[in-house]
C-alpha cells in the first residue's frame, strides 16, 4: 500500500493495463466465437448450394398442384387485364375513306354546335386537326385508325367545350403510319406488273399518337377539363406535356390616395346601406384567366387474339 502511495502513477498504470489486456482477450474471444460461428454457417449454406445445383428436381403431386394454381391465377390475371385494356379504347370500324370524310364532317357539325351551345370560340375552318381530309379522300388502309383517332379527339374537344372554357385557340393531331401508304400505281401496258408497296402491319402492342391542343379560360375550367381527360373511361390518355400561362402579366397597380377607386361601389345589402370599407374593393385573386397548352397522347393497345384465349 506504501509502494502504491508512493508510485502513484506508476500503479495506476498497471492498473490500467491489466484492465485493457482483460478486455482485449475478451473481445478477442468473442470476435473469434463469431467468426467461428459465421464460418461454420458459410460452409453450410455453400454445402447446401452445391447439393441443390447437383440434385435434379423431383416433381410431386402437391408442387405440381400448386403450379398449376399460380398458372391458371397469372393467365386470369391476364385475360382481365386485356379485357379492361380492350375496353378503353375507342373501337375501330371498317369505313371506306368516302365514309371517313362524311363522319368527319357529322362530327365537325357537332362539335361546332356544342361549342355554339356553350359559347366556346373555335378557330376559323375548324375541323378537329383533319384539315387535310375535309376536301380530300384518305386512303382506305388509314381510313379505319382515322375514325378511331377522330372519336378520340372529338371526345377531347367536347370535354374542353362542356368546361365552359373561353375559347378553344387551336387542335392539331399527329400523322397515322397508314397515311403514308402510297396507292397502288397502275401497271403499264406491256411492261410486268410490280408488286405494290404497302405499309407493314403494325407488330407492337402498345402505341400511340399525340393532340396538340390549347384554349384560354379559367383555372377551375382548366383543372376540370384535365380532371376528366386523367378519369376517362372511354379511351386512355396519356398529358404528356402541359403549359400554363396567366393572361396578366402583371399584378394591379397600387391606387394613390387621390386616384379614384379601381372598382365600382357595390350595391347596397338588402335591408341596409353597404358599409363604407367595402367601397373601391377591386379582389385580384380568382379571376385571373389563363391560357393553356398541353400535348395529350392517345394510346392504342393491339392486343393478339391468340394471347387472349
């Protein structure tokens, strides 16, 4: 106890390096008890992966029952799935081009109605992006896809129309791959017939073509005319793109105190005067208009009826 006393540092020292040594061992011990463990653990996982690669499968009535089940579950899950996907698309009818350039014009006429109806400005010689066709015949390869592409952008133009926007300032639509079949040429006299070319039927399953199509109006017309186009039903839509651009540019100015009031005075509330704070109130918020832009894409899912049974 004296010596302590004495070499005060010098047994503290020891003290301490006894202590240290004690733990060291034992984290010592016990990293290798783990290492020990985790060794005999790979060895018995890499054991068990060279016995399932070298074992050949043996097949029994409940896997195979059970394989079956999990079949038969991802082919109705399927047959469900084509079916909704069927369903939302417009169908294609086998028109000539002369009744192509008749429905486009029944449906430029309702369109045009509708928009009358509901005080909704189309553009000048508006003929829902077909322009090409109102005085000229399709071919009869497109003319079916056609009037598919035209329901589906007739549906587009009533839902802007039924939102009561200000006005629709313009629609354009993107080609088909079946217009740019060129007809068959007529073989010369004496000289052997060629082969025509055709456009190869179209092997994807799911494809698309775009709308263009912007109008002016209110927000709470805009929100609902995207409302119902993400909601269809009918057709599936895709807004790929979408601008947005307020009329004002610039916030009101600030009236002086001399200037006169930027609004006219209400009229009195029934039963008495209107009070004299709600005289020149000129309210900024919420009524705003605002001109939108948007790229809308049309898909079509062609679906093999062979996968379908």
């Amino acid at each position: 106890m004296n010596w302590f006393r004495q070499n005060r540092f010098l047994g503290v020292f020891l003290v301490t390096l006894v202590l240290a040594t004690g733990l060291s061992v034992y984290f010592l011990l016990y990293e290798k008890d783990a290492a020990e463990e985790t060794g005999a653990r790979l060895d018995t996982t890499v054991t068990e992966l060279n016995r399932l690669r070298g074992s050949a499968p043996f097949p029994n009535d409940e896997n195979l029952r059970k394989t079956k089940t999990q079949t038969d579950n991802y082919r109705n899950s399927l047959l469900a799935l084509e079916m909704e996907l069927k369903n939302r698309m417009f169908p294609k009818p086998p028109l000539q081009p002369n009744e192509f350039q008749a429905l486009l014009r029944q449906s430029t006429t309702a369109v045009a109605d509708r928009a009358r109806a509901s005080k909704v400005q189309l553009p000048e010689n508006f003929n829902l992006g077909f322009d090409e066709y109102a005085t000229s015949l399709p071919n009869s390869l497109a003319a079916p896809r056609l009037a598919r592409q035209l329901h589906a952008i007739e549906w587009i133009a009533d839902t802007v129309i039924d939102s009561h926007v200000d006005a629709l300032l313009s629609l354009s639509r993107s080609a088909l791959p079946e217009e740019k079949a060129a007809p068959s040429p007529t073989p010369a006299a004496g000289r052997t017939a060629q082969k025509p070319k055709t456009v190869e039927p179209n092997t994807t399953i799911v494809d698309s073509t775009s709308v263009d199509v912007s109008f002016a109006g209110s927000p709470a017309a805009a929100r609902r005319v995207f409302n119902q186009i993400a909601a269809a039903k009918e057709q599936t839509y895709i807004i790929r793109t979408l601008q947005v651009h307020n009329q004002a540019d610039k916030g009101p100015k600030r009236s002086g105190a001399g200037d006169a009031p930027s609004a006219p005075t209400p009229a009195p509330r029934p039963g008495g005067a209107a009070k004299s704070g709600e005289a020149g109130i000129s309210f900024i918020v919420g009524t705003e208009h605002v001109n939108v832009a948007a790229r809308i894409e049309i898909l079509r899912f062609d679906i093999p009826e062979k996968e379908a049974r």
